[in-house]
C-alpha cells in the first residue's frame, strides 16, 4: 500500500472514531502531513466526496443518534460535536435534516429511521473502500 494510501486510510478511521471532537481540516491536514489544499483533493480522488463534507455527514449522524438518548440535552449534544452553542448546532442540524433538533427528538422512531435512511452518510467510492479492507 503506498503512503499516500495509508494517510487516506488513517484519516478515514480516525474521522470515523473521532468526528465528534470537533475535527477542523486544519486538524487533519496536521495529521496527516499534508497541506489542507492537498489533503482535500487527494481525500476527493479516493473517496468521491470532499473531506469537510464527510466529517459534516459523520457529525451530523453521530449527533442525531446521542439526540435519541432523552438525558443528553440539546446543548450537551452541540457541545460535544464541537459546535460553540445550541443555535449553532440547531441550524447546521436544520439545514441538513430539514428539521430542529428537538422535532427529531420527539419523532416516532419509525419516521426517525426514514430520515437517516433518507440522509445517509454517503458512501466512499470503491477505491476508499478497498483501502479499509
């Protein structure tokens, strides 16, 4: 496996283990070793999507599941995700599941598992997936 390979493969695990400590690019690009620029376009080549755009999907799945359990408050939920306030992580969590936190929250669970179905984190493309194997 070549190095370049092996990064991709480390950032993958590490933003799928990881998301929910607030992860910049910046972060990673420190990481990995790679200028951001380069990081993003070589995560893009391998993957089919942009490096910020999967640790967006990841964090917003991640968050919408902890949101299930009724003792983690709204906030405590933004605060773990990396987001600076409750409005912040309401907005971003609108604009991506079209809804507030606190109406997914009181959905039932089947209509729950419709929308993540509906807003499921996209796949990598097959050459990202033969890198986890």
């Amino acid at each position: 496996m070549s190095l370049r390979k092996s990064v991709l493969k480390k950032i993958i695990e590490a933003v799928d283990t990881f998301s929910l400590d607030g992860y910049r690019l910046d972060d990673i690009a420190e990481f990995s070793g790679y200028s951001k620029w380069h990081l993003q376009r070589i995560f893009k080549e391998h993957t089919g999507i942009s490096l910020g755009e999967y640790i967006k999907h990841r964090k917003m799945h991640a968050s919408a599941h902890d949101l299930l359990d009724k003792d983690n408050t709204i906030l405590f939920v933004a605060l773990l995700y990396g987001y600076e306030s409750q409005q912040t992580y309401t907005r971003a969590f609108k604009r991506y599941f079209g809804i507030s936190p606190g109406w997914f929250r009181n959905m039932n669970s089947s209509d729950r598992y419709k929308l993540l179905k509906e807003y499921k984190v996209p796949r990598i493309n097959n050459d990202a997936q033969k890198l986890m194997a």
